[in-house]
C-alpha cells in the first residue's frame, strides 16, 4: 500500500520516450537492469539503496 512503483509498469525518462525500467509484479525494480541512464548527461544516479533493497551507507 503506498509504495512508490506500480506493478508491471514502464517507466521513462522525463522526455516521455526513452526508457529506463520496468517494474515486476511486485512493483520493484531489479537492481542493475536500466535501460538508459536517468539523463542524457547522467553516468551516474543515487537512489538510497544498494541490492537487494537494503539501506545504502554512505560515510563522510
């Protein structure tokens, strides 16, 4: 209930054309399976979590 994904979807860049995943019966996405970066400029994204859906620690 109220998770971020939609079961089964597409999503794509903000272009409305190029895609990026998709999303399985549960609504999650399979870690390392982008179809294109998040951006045209972007070799690189942050999503605050590392696979298989555990917190990412950054230390400073």
């Amino acid at each position: 209930m109220d998770w971020v994904l939609k079961p089964n979807t597409n999503y794509v860049r903000s272009d409305g054309v190029r895609k990026l995943m998709t999303t399985n019966v549960n609504g999650l996405f399979v870690f390392g399976t982008l179809i294109n970066g998040l951006s045209a400029g972007s070799s690189a994204g942050m999503s605050g979590m590392s696979g298989p859906w555990t917190v990412f620690a950054c230390l400073t």
